[in-house]
C-alpha cells in the first residue's frame, strides 16, 4: 500500500497536528520527514490536549508507529521529555523509532543559535533559538553528530573534541560569547545513549517493509511550504524542505511511494518571525482575528501574524508539492465576520503579478488584489457535513478551491476529531 503526505501550504501553523491525528486511525506508521523542535503540532482528542514537537502526531492511536526520519534534526532532550509526558498519560511508546541516520541537535548548536540571531540585530531572520539551523549547516558541512554516533561514544569522543575546539573559537572571538565545556558536552551524549538507544533504528528499512507488507503509511510535514528553504520567501525560512521533496530525502522513499499529497491551509493566513507575507492585517484589525483565533506559537507562544487568505501563495504550494488534495482549517475562526476576503493576485510597481514571486525584496513591494465575500452569522463550529455549512461559507470554501486549482477534501471546523468535514475519501480507498 502506499504512503500519503501531510504538507503545510502556507507558513507552517496550519492545523497538520489535528489532520494527522484524524487520519493516523487508517495507517500503520506515521512518518516525520524534516525539521526540528521548532515545529509545534497540536493534538487533541479523547486522551487529551499533547502539543508535540518531535513526535509524530499519530502516537495516540494504539499499535501505530510513529518514526523520526533521517530528514529531521532532533534534540534528545525535548525527545525523551515528550516519551515521558505521553507514558505518564498512558500512551504507549514502544512503536516510536529516531533513524539511526538522523542528526542530533547539540547543546552548542542551540548557543550558536541564539548569538547568531542577537548578531543580526534588526535583520534577525526570526528563529526558534533551538539550534535547528546550525545543526542543519553542520549536517551539510559534514560535521554532524548522528544517533547513531550516541552508540559509539569513544568515537564520538574524539570528534567532539575537534568540534568544541572550533565552535568555542568562533563563540569567544566572533561573537564575545561563552565557551562551552567539552566534558558537559560529552556527559550529556551518555546520558542520552542510556536512554536512546531501543529507540535508534533504520527506520528506512521499517518503512519499506511497512509498505511491503500492505499498509499505508501517513507522512507527517512540519512547518510550511512558504518556509521550505529551497522554494520559500528566503532567507525568511527555515533550514529543511517542508515540501514533498524533503519526504523521500528525508525518509529515504521513492516518490512511487507516494499516492497522494494533502496540503493543510488555514482558512485565513499567518505566519512567525521575519519576512514578507502580503495579505497582513494591522492594526486593530489584526488584534481582532489573532484573539479569537488565539494566534500564538506552540514552541515559542510568539504572536503570530495574521492576514487574509493568499490563494497566489496557495497556487504557488500546490504546484510545488503537486497537491492531489486541499485540506481547509478553521473555517469556524471566521464566524460572524461581516465580509471576508481572499487575495487573489498581487501589484507591485504598477503592474498586476499573478505569481508568487521568487524575489524577496519585488515579494515585500507586493499589494494584495482582494475579492470580497460575505460572511456568515450561522456559526460552522462543530459542523460535520457539507450541507450544514452556511452557503456564504460554502461560497468562501468553494472559491479557496477554484483559485488554488486542488479540490478542498476535508474541511476542519473545530479542533476535536470529530470536527470535521470529509468531503471525499482520503486514505485507502
């Protein structure tokens, strides 16, 4: 059977955690392919609320899998500190693989991080200060450490003290910040090899027998399209591809493996830390849709931004990730509104763009061209058919599916599994 992709469509913070969780009851495996800890998903069902930041967001479904792919970078800490969260709440963690080809977020990635971002003062990119990024470029310079180095610490040893050397060079003497200590370092990588190790596996070999063997298996994205480093509003993005390409690198699948892919889209738009985004609110208005939605980060509780939704950005994702279907999420943020909007086209210098532009300074000159819907009294909350919605709900929704040119398969009106609205059949069949 095949393997089915869950990608964020804008900039990340889209509601993946709920779909996943919706949808890991139909699969054996639910598979996170890149990113870190900076990611959030935010899971909640009949055990509870979990906010997971490495974990794949299909864990509470009892005997599915949940594996940390090659494509991620991961800090043992935050790990072990969700394993032990989700035990103490009775879910069972057996089943949760990191590959052995995985790279690990060390304590000096996470220092390096945050002197870095200080150092670009009013230019910070707006990073988690979770030392993704660095370990990404370690990782790239083939410097890393992998999980599975944890198993060989004599080795590890040696390499470490090298890389500390260098780092606490570039910490003192480029950024006249604080070394740091090589046998702290060292220490810790014991500490979590104690720990790590039933959980370190080729989790590439799982997969393909997994799907060898006939069962579907769910691929968990995490942050969003516009942030993937390669096709996002660069610099302003993360340092991972969050698009469906980053799934077979960072899983080790063939793109044959693939049979479809969701892409999850917030009914209006946000997003976290620097760049431009086009369609953003102001002002009153701003603060108006942040606090009903409660608009605040899941890793980091920063204010997000929020806008109108950009069906430029979102025909742009959908190309990208060549999206068989549209996931739409909280619809029911936009109850009572007396007009909604949804951009449908940009102008920058005179001249209308129908395309989201690679350039990110001709992307900030960017002025949304709106059209203007009316919006709806009759609350969608909960709702769980087509039919039940409001028919200016229904004309917003069916309009998002026009522009982005991918039919709306699910539509989420509530944070709860069972708020929810399917379309068309997803999974298996």
């Amino acid at each position: 059977m095949p393997a089915y992709a869950v990608i964020g469509g804008q900039w990340g913070d889209e509601g993946k955690g709920k779909i996943i969780d919706y949808l890991a009851g139909k699969v054996k495996a639910v598979v996170r392919y890149a990113g870190g800890n900076n990611a959030g998903h935010t899971v909640i069902n009949d055990k509870g609320t979990f906010q997971l930041h490495l974990i794949p967001s299909g864990i509470c479904w009892p005997g599915v899998y949940g594996i940390v792919g090659n494509g991620v970078v991961a800090n043992p800490d935050v790990m072990l500190d969700e394993l032990n969260q989700l035990e103490s709440r009775g879910i069972d963690v057996s089943n949760v693989y990191v590959s052995e080809r995985a790279h690990v977020i060390m304590p000096y990635h996470i220092v390096q991080d945050n002197l870095e971002e200080k150092a670009r003062g009013s230019s910070a990119i707006g990073t988690t200060g979770q030392g993704v990024g660095p370990a990404y470029v370690d990782k790239v310079s083939r410097g890393g450490v992998r999980f599975s180095d944890l198993l060989e610490l004599d080795s590890l040893s040696q390499k470490l003290e090298y890389t500390i050397q260098f780092k606490n060079k570039i910490f003192t003497r480029v950024y006249d910040g604080d070394e740091v200590s090589f046998e702290d370092v060292l220490k810790r990588c014991r500490d979590w090899a104690e720990w790590i190790r039933p959980h370190i596996r080729s989790t590439d070999q799982l997969i393909h027998d997994l799907l060898d063997e006939g069962n579907d298996v769910l691929l968990e994205g995490a942050q969003g399209t516009m942030l993937d480093i390669d096709h996002g509003s660069y610099p302003y993005v993360t340092s991972s591809s969050p698009t469906i390409g980053g799934a077979c690198t960072g899983l080790g699948i063939s793109p044959q493996s693939i049979a479809g892919v969701l892409g999850v889209f917030k009914a209006y738009s946000t997003r976290v830390g620097g760049g431009p985004m086009p369609t953003e609110l102001h002002g009153q208005a701003a603060e108006n849709l942040r606090e009903i939605a409660h608009e605040y980060g899941t890793t980091t509780g920063r204010a997000r931004r929020v806008g109108w939704f950009d069906a430029v950005a979102g025909r742009y994702s959908r190309i990208v990730n060549g999206m068989t279907g549209i996931v739409l999420t909280r619809l029911d943020i936009l109850d009572g509104f007396d007009t909604v909007k949804i951009c449908n086209g940009y102008r920058a210098n005179g001249h209308e763009i129908d395309r989201f532009p690679s350039n990110t300074d001709l992307l900030a000159q960017c002025e949304p061209v709106y059209e203007d819907f009316p919006g709806w009294d009759t609350p969608t909350s909960g709702v769980t058919t087509w039919e039940a919605l409001p028919e200016n709900a229904q004309n917003y929704v069916s309009r998002i599916q026009d522009l982005v040119g991918c039919p709306i398969q699910i539509i989420s009106t509530g944070p709860n599994r069972e708020e929810t609205i399917l379309r068309s059949p997803v999974i298996g069949q």
